[in-house]
C-alpha cells in the first residue's frame, strides 16, 4: 500500500498530527509514528523518504522557514526526479502563503489551500489512491442509457436545478461505481463521504460523522462535549447543524453520499420525517451544492421535494455488456477464454458485477473448464449466493481473519483490521487488495467493510471472531488511541472500540462511557439477541431504551428479548405500547410472543393479521408456516414457507422447515433431497445433525439416529432442542440409566429454559419403564397441561394404571373413562401420539 511522507515545521504539530491520526500508521511516513527514538534524525528522514510514494509538504510560514523542511525537500525533490517517490502535493495551511512563497520546482506542481485538518486527509487520501497502478482500478461498463439520462436531467435550463441525485438498486450492481463515474465527469465532484445508516442509526450518528468530517474536534472530551451539546438541541435545530456540516464538505467539491442499508425508508418506501427534514432542508439551500443518496429499493418522493431530484434505478448488466466485463478481466488474469464457454457463462451471470467477478476468480483458480462443469456453483450465481464460492476459494488464514472481522463490523480503517487480526500493514495491505480485487471487500472513504450479500454468505460460511480475540482488540484499541487526553480518534475508530468492548462479553464502556450514542446501544442488543445472549441483550436494549425512549426499532429487540426471557408481564406491557404507537410489526409481534407460548392457534390468526395489513416480512411468513406446521396444516405451511424459499434459497432455517414438514407427511423422498441441500449451506453444522436425527427416527432408526444426535449436542451450536431429541432416542432404545443421565445433563445446562419439555421427557421416561406413579408425580408439576403433548402423556399414565391390577378397580374404571375422554379430545385436534412429541423452537427473525 502507498505511504505518505509528511513533511511539515514542529510548530504545525497539533494540525498535522490529528491529519496522521485519520490516515492512520499504514499509509504515513510521521516522524512521531515512524522514526525509531535515538536514531540519527537525518537518517530515520532519509530512510523514510526512500520508503514513501507520496511526498505532503504542509506549507506555512513556519515550515518554509524550517532547515529540517529544507533538507526533506531537498531530498525529496532528488527522489521525485529519480521517480523513487511517484507524487507530491503541496498543502497551504497558512492563509498568509501564496504559491509564490513555495520552493520554485514546488509552483509547477498541484497545491492546495486547506485549514481543516479532516479535508486535508481527504485530499491525501485522493493522492495515495491515484499511485495505485492501473491494473487495479475495477473496469466500468456499460450504463450509457443511464448516464445520458442524467445528463439530460442536470442541463434542462427549463426546469429548476437538481440538487439531489438519488440511485437504487441492489447492493454491488454498480450504484456506487455510476455516481462516481456521472458526478465527475459532469459536474467534477468527488463522490464521498459516505455514511451508512441503518434501523440503528439517528441523528446524532450523522452529527457525530459529519462533525468528523468537517470540523477539528480536538480531545476526546472536546467530541464529548459536543455530543452532549447536539443531543440537547431540539429536532429542527438537529438537522440545521447536519445540514451545515453537509455545505461545509460540498464546499470543498465533495458529494456527500448517505447510503441507505435499511434505516431511511419506511415500510410503504417512504422516507421517514427525520430524513424527509435534512432532504428538503438541503434543497433549499442557496448554494450550487449537491448531495447523493443509494438505496436498496426505489423511494417514494411524496414528502420531499421531487423537482429538485435526479432519481435513477441501476439494472444489472445486459448480456453484451456482461461479456465485456467478462473479457476484461479474464485479460487482467491473462486468459483468454473461447467465446463459447463465455457464452455459457454468461447464461448463469444474471448481470450480476458480483457474480462476473467471483466465477472469474472460481476459473482462475480451478479453470474454466471446471467451473462450467460444476452447475450447482453455476446455479449459486445466478441465484446470488454465494457462501460455497467463499468456503471453496483458497483463501489464507490472514483473509479469512479479515473477512470475519469486518462481516460483523460496519466500516473500518486499515490499521484497525491490523490490529484486529495482528498483523503489519505490508502483510495486510495485499491481502485486503486481492479481497478487493475478488468483490468481498468493498472501499469507503479509505475504510473497509462488507455489503451484505456478501456478509451473509459469510456468516453461513466461517466462525466469527471469539470473545478473546475481542478483548485482546478491545486492549489494543485502547492502548492505541484511547490514553489520556489525547487526540479524539475518527468515528469508525469509536465504533470499532465500542463493538469490541461489547463482543469482548463486557457491558462496561468506560473510559468510553461519554462517546456512546443510542445506535450503538441498540446494535449491541441487537447482536446479543442474535447470539441468544439474552440477559446481556436485556441490559443493552433498557439503556437504548432509555437513551431513545420514542425509538420503534429500540422498543422491539427490547420486547423480543423479554419475549425470548419469557418476562410475559414485561413483554405484554411494551406490546400494548406498540399497538397504541400504531407499530406495523405488532401483530407479528403479537404472533411471535403467541408462538413462543406455544399458543399456536393465537399466533396463526396474528400472522393472518399482519399480512393482511401489509407486513409481508420473511419473518413473518416463516413463524406462520412454523405454526401451521404444529397444527398440522402441512399444505398450507409448505406453500407459505416457499414463498421464502423462492426468495432465500439457502437460508438454513426455512430449509430445515421444509426437511420437518416433508418428515411430518412421511414423504421421506422429499425431505432427503432437502435434507441434501440444508447439508450444503449449514457450513457451521448448526442444524444438519439435528434434522439428520429426526430423519432416521422418522424410518424408525433409533441406532443411526443416536449417532446423529451425539454430533448435534457436540456442536459449539448445540440447542436445547438437540439435547432433547437425544433424550427422547434413548428412551426409544430403552437406554434408561443413559437418558436419565442425559436429563440430569440437560437440566444442568440450561436450568429451568423450557421446563416443561424437560419434565414431559422425564415422564415418558418413566411411562416406557411402566412406572406410571412417578410419571403422574412428574406430570402434576408441568405448567400447561392442556398442551395437546402433554394431554397424551396423561393419556398414557390414565391407560397404565387402567391396566395395574394393583389398583383398586374403581380406580381402575376411572382411569379408563378419562382414556376414551382425553383420546376423543386428541383426535379433535389431529394428535393422536401418545408419545413425547419434540418439536424446535427456532426464530424466524433469526434467518
């Protein structure tokens, strides 16, 4: 990666050092980062010149006069004409200096007059990425429809001048790639800063990256303050300070680019007041300025003012246009591939960038001859999936450890993924360039990060970083740029110290405390409900609550994990809340609470309810075919969790489902070819073994299923579900002592989660031993027992002692009526097994 030579006077200190500390250690050459303590000054001043690309002199009155200015530029100009150092660039940071004033072979060359250390990191960053050799920059094609539509939109005199230029598409098509390409080349702005907001973000998440971008914040307790300042001010006056910050960066010909992943549009693909607000007050600005914005879907213009709006949709690429791509980079690897396998190729792309770049790394590196014979990696790109091409592609430890880190980030700056996986930026630099190069990673404004697509398919293909490996990051964070009172590190840098800290499995933030925002809170307890660490997610979610007590997304993790806690007072409570805001989600909600009582019927008419008004969400389809699954409505579950289906093909949750209800209708046939496909996205073996179980006890193979079930429980995945199922087969192979081993097991690790399953596994254990004394003793302590299971172990026990003849035979009479009784009951709601039967219990929103 090229390195930056910052040569400037010890009096320009202070601005110089904040420009290193937002460029970080990898890409500058700054005596106080680089010069070994000691050493002679002229030679650590020669040593770093001959390692630098890019030679920055900060001009003012002060280094012009400074001998130690002198004689690195003096070096520096024997370099540049040696073409050791590729560039420079001069940075006037003293009003009182003129191009005049500067060395004579300095005047030919670009300079720039910039005050604000921030804007003066975003100009070395343009001259750093520009020394990147040609090779390296992603080929642009195609689009001419589009961007003569945007031409033609910018220059009609006749109609007012748009301000906003909004594009939609999805993620990776190339929405970035064609801003940056229109906006240049007709208007000559440099698209970015980007900020990416999601359901998590606000206001003062804008503020603090704007602030960032635009101001010299100072110490940490400086940022502090202004935090506290902007959370004080009321709404209106909010997006007067956002709006201000935007002139500042469009001043020195930037676009500033927000970039929707979720939080600015609301369900009906309106945009939500708050954004609306900043749209329009932007707009209505005097000046020549613009702003960009990337969306997902196409927004509704209802609340913002459209006239002044540049809206275009990205398509995928057409056939031509993909072959093209095609070509160039199977040149950039030095094949030249024959036009019929292109062809070929090209039927399985979907004009898809991600898919043109990955099939050319999957020939690379097995040939193309394989990879057109492998379809099921053929079908994966069409279908943009992509978790068997990362899991295949020969990737080193160091790239893996990257891609895991930023999968759970969002975006980060180099020397924080180096600290991350522990290595130099020499070895990480390429690494990161390849990842590039391959589409996994992407680049914002010099950090880096990954689109969601592509998340995805990592989660489904690696682990995630551990809770050590957080705290040893959490401790180097720290040490780096968190001591005393120093510099106030970049926002990404903040964000990064505050994930870690949470993943570390700590809930204390100091010495960050003052620096936390409600996003970042509400993203924690998001993550820990993910994780199903509950109790830490409760904590989390309260003090978002508290910190955001009007935010819908904050009231909903909050009452999903009191819901999963099975706090049903709590949970209630917040429910009535959010019906009385008018949530959309809440008759899912409702549903979702319904389920988890195993209140199944309940929970149908809820989901019924929230499609009928509009929430159309795989969540919500998911858990409604769940329920009717449980109720026995095969047909109608297997077309609705299809709908997923059609949309997620290899999302594991919805195909093990499918595999349960196929096994449900004994189509064993069906549910095997699932079960096949389920074994190839389950990278983790998160449900595989589980559903593999529930596959032989369906053929009545208690002995393979054993051995599936030991491989569930020994997974780092393992749900209470697992441990169940494996009770319930050992009780159908009649291994006592080992099931009442297992039910000590399964009581120890997860205490009293989901008591009656365990108390019901106990008293069919003791049914199959005819000891119906003890079952009956077991069943009188299960909570519900009118749960239809829970009606045919008493069932059971009832039938048992009708045939005891140690039982007195008028008990014995009794016991036979209640038999005809509960099996009537049973066979009004389609259960007819006496035995225990075991089903999971899986979120939907977990998918």
């Amino acid at each position: 990666m090229p390195k930056a030579f910052l040569c400037h006077s010890s009096q320009d200190k202070d601005y110089v050092r904040i420009v290193a500390n937002h460029l970080g250690r990898a890409k500058i050459i700054f005596d106080e980062v680089t010069f070994n303590p000691g050493e002679d000054f002229r030679t650590e001043i020669l040593k770093g010149l001959d390692s630098a690309d890019l030679f920055i002199f900060f001009a003012s009155k002060r280094s012009l006069e400074s001998l130690w200015c002198k004689y690195e530029i003096n070096q520096a100009e024997l370099r540049i004409m040696s073409g050791t150092i590729q560039k420079f660039l001069v940075i006037i940071i003293d009003n009182t200096v003129t191009y005049d004033n500067l060395p004579r072979w300095m005047q030919s060359c670009k300079a720039v007059i910039q005050t604000r250390p921030s804007q003066a990191t975003r100009d070395i960053q343009h001259a750093l990425f520009s020394i990147f050799p040609p090779q390296a920059a992603k080929p642009f094609i195609g689009r001419q429809p589009q961007q003569q539509e945007f031409v033609e939109s910018i220059s009609d005199i006749y109609l007012l001048p748009k301000k906003i230029f909004i594009v939609s598409g999805l993620e990776n098509i190339g929405r970035r790639s064609f801003l940056e390409r229109v906006t240049f080349d007709n208007l000559g702005l440099h698209l970015g800063p980007f900020f990416f907001i999601d359901e998590t973000r606000g206001l003062d998440d804008i503020y603090v990256w704007a602030l960032n971008e635009t101001a010299e914040i100072g110490s940490i307790k400086n940022l502090s303050d202004e935090m506290k300042a902007f959370a004080s001010l009321p709404n209106e006056k909010k997006v007067e300070e956002i709006v201000n910050r935007f002139k500042l960066m469009c001043s020195n010909s930037c676009l500033p680019c927000l970039v929707d992943q979720g939080g600015m549009l609301s369900d009906d693909g309106k945009y939500l007041n708050v954004y609306a607000d900043i749209i329009n007050r932007f707009i209505a600005l005097e000046y020549d300025y613009y702003l960009a914005i990337i969306h997902r879907r196409v927004p509704k213009l209802d609340c913002i003012d459209g006239s002044r709006v540049v809206k275009q949709k990205i398509p995928p690429l057409d056939r031509n246009e993909t072959l093209l791509l095609l070509k160039q980079l199977f040149r950039k690897i030095g094949k030249n591939p024959e036009k019929t396998d292109l062809e070929e190729l090209v039927q399985y792309l979907d004009g898809y960038p991600p898919s043109v770049y990955f099939s050319v790394s999957f020939a690379k590196e097995y040939g193309l001859k394989n990879l057109l014979a492998d379809k099921s990696v053929l079908e994966d790109f069409k279908d943009k999936r992509f978790s068997k091409f990362i899991t295949e592609l020969n990737l080193d430890d160091t790239s893996w450890k990257i891609l895991r880190y930023l999968a759970a980030e969002h975006f980060v700056p180099l020397n924080v993924i180096c600290i991350a996986v522990e290595e130099d930026p020499e070895i990480v630099s390429p690494k990161l360039r390849n990842l590039i190069d391959n589409n996994l990673v992407i680049v914002a404004d010099e950090n880096f990060g990954i689109s969601q697509p592509i998340k995805a398919a990592i989660f489904r293909a690696t682990d995630l970083l551990t809770v050590q490996d957080y705290q040893r990051i959490v401790a180097q964070l720290t040490k780096e740029y968190w001591q005393g009172d120093s510099i106030a590190p970049s926002i990404e840098i903040v964000d990064a110290t505050l994930n870690a800290v949470a993943k570390s499995g700590s809930s204390d933030f100091n010495p960050y405390a003052d620096l936390v925002r409600p996003s970042i809170v509400h993203k924690l307890a998001k993550e820990c409900y993910h994780r199903k660490e509950y109790e830490l997610g409760l904590k989390y979610a309260k003090r978002a609550l508290q910190m955001a007590p009007e935010n819908e997304n904050v009231k909903i993790i909050y009452f999903k994990t009191l819901v999963q806690l099975e706090k049903w007072s709590d949970a209630e409570k917040m429910l009535n809340e959010l019906f009385d805001t008018r949530v959309k989600t809440a008759y899912y909600l409702k549903g979702f609470m319904q389920k988890k009582r195993r209140d199944y019927k309940s929970a149908i008419e809820s989901f019924e309810l929230a499609l009928k008004i509009g929430d159309t969400s795989y969540s919500v389809y998911r858990d409604y075919a769940d329920c009717l699954f449980r109720v026995g409505k095969y047909k109608k579950a297997l077309d609705t969790i299809k709908y997923v289906l059609d949309r997620d093909s290899e999302n594991i949750y919805v195909l093990d489902l499918v595999v349960r209800i196929y096994l449900e209708e004994n189509e064993i046939g069906a549910a095997s070819e699932y079960l096949e496909k389920l074994e190839r996205f389950d990278h983790d073996k998160r449900f595989i073994h589980h559903r593999r179980a529930s596959y032989w006890c369906s053929l009545k193979r208690y002995d393979l299923a054993l051995i599936e079930a030991d491989r569930a429980c020994s997974t780092k995945f393992s749900p209470f579900e697992a441990f169940a199922q494996k009770i319930d087969i050992l009780i159908e192979l009649n291994k006592f002592d080992e099931a009442e081993a297992a039910i000590r097991e399964i009581s120890h690790r997860f205490g009293q989660q989901r008591k009656d399953i365990q108390l019901g596994l106990n008293c069919k254990l003791h049914l199959r031993k005819n000891d119906w004394k003890t079952a009956l003793e077991i069943w009188s302590s299960i909570e519900n027992k009118e749960d239809t299971v829970h009606l045919a172990l008493l069932c059971k026990i009832c039938e048992i002692k009708a045939n005891d003849f140690s039982v007195p035979l008028t008990e014995r009479r009794s016991a036979s009526e209640e038999v005809f009784r509960l099996k009537e009951v049973l066979r009004e709601v389609n259960e007819v097994n006496f035995g225990y039967q075991l089903e999971d219990q899986f979120d939907g929103d977990e998918m």
